[in-house]
C-alpha cells in the first residue's frame, strides 16, 4: 500500500511540473498575439481569488458571496497609494492584502456565528455594503466615473508594461499561490479544515477551535482576492466600482464549482474554463442572436452551474481525479496478475530441471 502511494505522488508530482512547464511555455505557442496573452493574464488572476475560494468552501466548508469585494479593496488600495501617496506598487500591494485580512477580520468575527445559507447571505451583504462604497466615496475611489492613472509595476528601473512580462509576473504569484495552498491542505491545519467541513460537533468535540481555523482561512481568502486586485488595477490602469459588485462575487463561486472545490488546482481550471468560455459566448452570441445583450451570459453560466451541481458535484478536477484512480488502480491489478504468472512460470522450469 505503502509503495502504491509512492507511485501516486510521483505520478502526481510530474502531472504537476508538466501543467507548470505547458503554463510558463504558453506565450511562446502565441508569441506576439497580445489577445491570447490579456486572455491568460485574466485567468491568472482569476485563478488567484478563485484558489482562495477553494480554500474556503472546499476545505473549511464556508461559501461567501463577497469576494468580490475583496478583489476591489486589493484594487482601491494599490490605485489610490501609487496614484495619490507616491508608495511603490509592492508597498501597495502589500498595504491592500493587509487591509483585506483586517477587514475579513471584522467581517468574520459577526459573520462566523451564523451557518449555512445564513452565512452566504452574510456574506452577500457585505459585499453589497461594499461595493455601495467604492461608488459612493468618490474622493478616494472615483466614484461611477472610475480611477484612472494607475502606474504599471516596475522591478528595479524595468516597468512591467507588455503582456509578456506582466504575464509571468502573474504567473508567479499563482504558482506561489497554488503551492502555498498545498501546503495548509497537507498541514495541520488543513486537517483541521477538513474535520470542520465534515461536522462542526465532532471537528469541536476534538478539540478544534472552530471559530479561529474559520477566521484564518477566511481572511487568507481575501488576501488572496486582495493580491489579484493589485495585480489587475497595475495591469489596466484603471478601475471602477462594476468590476466588483455582486455579479462578478457569483462568477467566482461559478469558477470553484466548474474546477471543483475539493482540489486546490480546482480555481485554476475553473477559471480557464470560465473566461475561455466567457470568450467564446461573446464570439458566437452576436452571429446567432444578432439583438441579444450581456444578459445571456449571466443565463448561460447560471444554467452551467446548475448543471454541474447535479450531475459533476465535484467539478472537472473531481472527475479527472477519479479517472486517474480508476486507471491506477487498473495497472495496479493487471501487475498483481502479472505477478503470479511469473512465478508460476519459474517454478515450472525449475520443476522440469529438477
């Protein structure tokens, strides 16, 4: 058993060092088409928030309806510290993930005694509060009419201006990502996660302090929103409020649902699925319905995540992950035949010897 384990991680380790090398070597197979690039670059990002998410909902068993709203205060906070206080963008970036986990930190203390559909509409809430702020308080966030003048990141005296560079940027903050949260899912506290997520009573009865574990994962799923946010505002350089209201909150939880929140690669595939998707509905919606508007998307994603809810609740990475058992296990039997066939084999020659 011990040694079937050890193949499985082996296997899974070179699965994962051949996605990374397909994601790094990917604008190479586009060079020079920018299109292709701003597409994987809004993946990346949405890859970051969703992975949190995953996190959330996958492991601690919490849905929120608000990470949107943490993606804004990411966005807010780096705009207004380079374009008004002269901060560098890291700085920026930094300051907004610790002033999303402050405020998950507020929210989450109220939030976190309530359970179930309870806490999704918590959760929607304050999302709703907050985007009711970033239009309202125009002095800092520009109101309806947006911010703009978001510098670019710079390393060194180098500025991050092309889509080739900001892609890598962006794909090292999701490989960091993805390892981090691999990392809580294998430790202690993933555990102890996963032991809330199962029963609260019997996760407590162990000795798991539910509220604190809760609280931690819920506010290292709004600095994970909080990085993507920075990240986007210094890629386009401008923002406004409709970037994170409540519907784009519903698409990230579309996204952990298409991936499946059991897996922490699940936000990645999610992501890719939703935003090449998204892609293609805009290409094809106007030649087959010429008076159609934006709305058939929101139809169209909804429809997709009551599909996969009922017949893949576990999402696209639940359905890979049995296949590859299936077919493990498959080679693992068809070695155990093998197996005493040879050594039927080598006895009979030994016997015709003797």
């Amino acid at each position: 058993m011990e040694q079937y384990r050890r193949m499985v991680d082996r296997r899974k380790q070179w699965l994962l060092l051949a996605g990374a090398a397909v994601w790094l070597g990917l604008p190479w197979l586009v060079f020079g088409n920018n299109y292709v690039l701003s597409t994987l670059i809004l993946i990346g990002l949405y890859a970051l928030v969703s992975t949190g998410m995953t996190l959330l909902m996958g492991y601690a068993g919490q849905i929120s309806l608000g990470q949107a709203a943490f993606y804004g205060i990411g966005a807010y906070a780096s705009a207004y510290l380079t374009a008004h206080a002269g901060w560098s963008p890291w700085l920026a970036l930094a300051a907004g993930a610790v002033l999303a986990a402050l405020v998950a930190l507020v929210v989450g203390i109220p939030v976190f005694r309530l359970r179930e559909h309870y806490l999704a509409l918590a959760t929607l809430g304050f999302g709703v509060i907050m985007f009711t702020f970033f239009k309202e308080w125009k002095g800092i966030t520009g109101g309806l009419n947006g911010f703009f003048g978001i510098p670019t990141i710079r390393i060194g005296g180098f500025s991050l201006q092309s889509d080739l560079h900001f892609y890598y940027l962006v794909s090292l903050f999701v490989l960091a990502g993805l390892w981090f949260a691999h990392n809580i899912v294998r430790s202690r506290v993933g555990r102890a996660l996963r032991a809330i997520h199962g029963s609260e009573v019997a996760a407590s009865s162990l000795g798991v302090n539910i509220t604190k574990y809760k609280l931690q994962i819920f506010m290292l799923s709004a600095v994970y929103a909080s990085i993507a946010g920075s990240l986007y505002a210094h890629y386009v350089t401008f923002i406004n409020p409709d970037l994170f209201g409540i519907v784009p909150s519903i698409y990230f939880l579309i996204m952990v649902v298409i991936g499946g929140s059991a897996h922490v690669w699940g936000g990645l595939i999610g992501a890719a699925v939703y935003v090449c998707l998204g892609e293609w509905l805009k290409a094809v919606v106007p030649l087959l319905l010429p008076n159609a508007g934006g709305e058939f998307e929101i139809v169209f994603f909804g429809l997709l995540l009551v599909v996969m809810l009922i017949y893949m609740p576990n999402g696209l990475t639940g359905v890979v992950a049995k296949g590859m058992s299936k077919i493990l296990e498959m080679s693992r039997h068809q070695k155990k035949q093998v197996a005493p066939t040879e050594n039927h084999n080598a006895r009979s020659i030994g016997g015709e010897r003797g």
